[in-house]
C-alpha cells in the first residue's frame, strides 16, 4: 500500500527554518521529520512512498538521491571509480521512493491529484510532512476497511490553528478548516487512510484545496471517518515546536519512535 506524504507546502509559521529548508527536512535530532514519519510507516511493513513536491522540493530529491553516500561506510580508491564499495550500515534498505515534482504553489488537493497515476492499488494512505505520532497503522487501516467509506482521518487532541472535526460517533458529520473559536471537538492528525475514490472529488488544477471543498464534500456525502487516537501525536508547527521535538529525542523520550 502506498503511503503519500505531503511535503510542498511553504511553511510559513516556521519560518525561521523554512526560509532556507521544506519544512519536512527540518531535523528532529541528526534526521529530518521527513525520515521520521517515514520509519513509523516502515515499522508496519509499508515502504512504498511518494512525496509530492513544492517549495524548495530539490533538497528533499537530493537527500535521498544521496542516502547510501551519507548513510553508509564508504570504502573507495582514488582514480580507480570501480573499486568504489557500500558497506550496508542503515535500515532504510527496500524503500521505493518516487518524488514527484507537483509545482511550487500547488495546494494540498491539486498535489494529491497530480500523483494519482503513482497509485496502484485501491486503498493508500496519507499524511502530511510534518506530524509524527505513535499510530498502530495496522489498526487504522483494519477500522478502514471495515466500515467501507472513501476516507478515513486520524482524530486527536483539541487545538485551534488546525481543522475541526464534527463528529456522529465514527462518521464526520462536518469539516471545518481552522476555526475561529477553541471547541471541544478532534482535530485532523493526518495519517489518513482513503480509497481511490477520492480522486473524483479532486482536480490537478493548483487551487484545488484538500480540507476545504473535497473534505467538506466527504463529510456532507457520509462518505468521511474518524478514528480517535488517544496516544502520542505532535506537528512541527513552530519553533517552539521543534525544539520540544528534538528535546524529547535528546533526552530518549520521543514516544513516536516505535521502529
């Protein structure tokens, strides 16, 4: 199953890592939270990744153009190239990763359309670049398919600079990006399970929105679900932020470090 995560957006509330770097290759200790999110995946067997790209998506290419050159012992003799030798020093070995340039204004909906042609099954999941959490994605993508709607969002916490979910029981009853008041209800985590469907309510036009318009659609077709995760969830939204984040991984206490 094909994990897509988001990661062409400008970052705008962090800017004082964003102006020089995506805010996916922010670092959370020695690695990006790009690479993070991805290991959470990899923990449950899920090593197919395809990572839209936006602003600045060239230093995401050559991070990894790169890995086994940055990641590996290297035994090599000087003017002699073919004698050039990887010695396997990481765990990152299997991941397919396909960076898909989606255009640098691009919104989340346009992004998410534009790599329809990468997916080949009928269910993949999705999250955004810049959350990490102690998800069993085993028992998201089980919920998933038991109750046979389009998407599937994971509902945590309650904050107010991030979408709103409503909710009947399991079912979003409605979507709001961003609210203007507190309120008492989830928030949309990422870590979304969605059947292919949901490219009938997407355009590859650069204005097409994610949560505004297809999610609020979703939720008005009774075809939107939640699976509430009362674990460890964090998003790399500020400075302050990131360095609670790189803290917790200092002093051994990330909780989304289940790999």
């Amino acid at each position: 199953m094909e994990v897509i995560i988001l990661c062409g957006g400008l970052g705008t509330r962090l800017r004082e890592e964003t102006e020089f770097r995506p805010k996916p290759m922010v670092n959370i200790g020695p690695r990006p939270i790009l690479w993070h999110i991805m290991k959470i995946y990899a923990h449950y067997g899920h090593t197919e990744f395809i990572l839209p790209l936006g602003y600045k998506g060239e230093m995401i290419r050559e991070y990894f153009v790169n890995y086994e050159w940055m990641n590996n012992d290297v035994t090599l003799e000087l003017g002699k190239p073919e004698t050039l030798c990887l010695h396997q020093c990481h765990d990152e070995a299997g991941w397919r990763i396909t960076l898909a340039d989606t255009g640098p204004d691009t919104l989340k909906g346009g992004r998410l359309k534009r790599v329809e042609k990468y997916i080949k099954g009928d269910t993949f999941m999705l999250t955004y670049g810049d959350g990490v959490a102690d998800i069993d994605i085993d028992a998201l993508v089980a919920f998933h398919k038991a109750h046979g709607k389009i998407v599937t969002l994971t509902g945590v916490g309650l904050a107010q600079r991030f979408g709103e979910l409503k909710v009947d029981g399991n079912r979003v009853s409605s979507f709001q990006e961003k609210p203007d008041h507190a309120g008492d209800s989830l928030i949309n985590g990422g870590y979304m399970v969605l059947d292919r469907s949901i490219f009938d309510y997407l355009t590859s036009d650069k204005d097409c929105d994610l949560e505004y318009g297809p999610f609020e659609r979703l939720a008005q077709d009774g075809e939107l679900m939640v699976r509430r995760h009362d674990g460890y969830w964090a998003c790399m939204d500020t400075l302050r932020d990131t360095e609670l984040l790189n803290r917790l991984w200092n002093e051994d206490r990330a909780e989304w470090k289940v790999w």
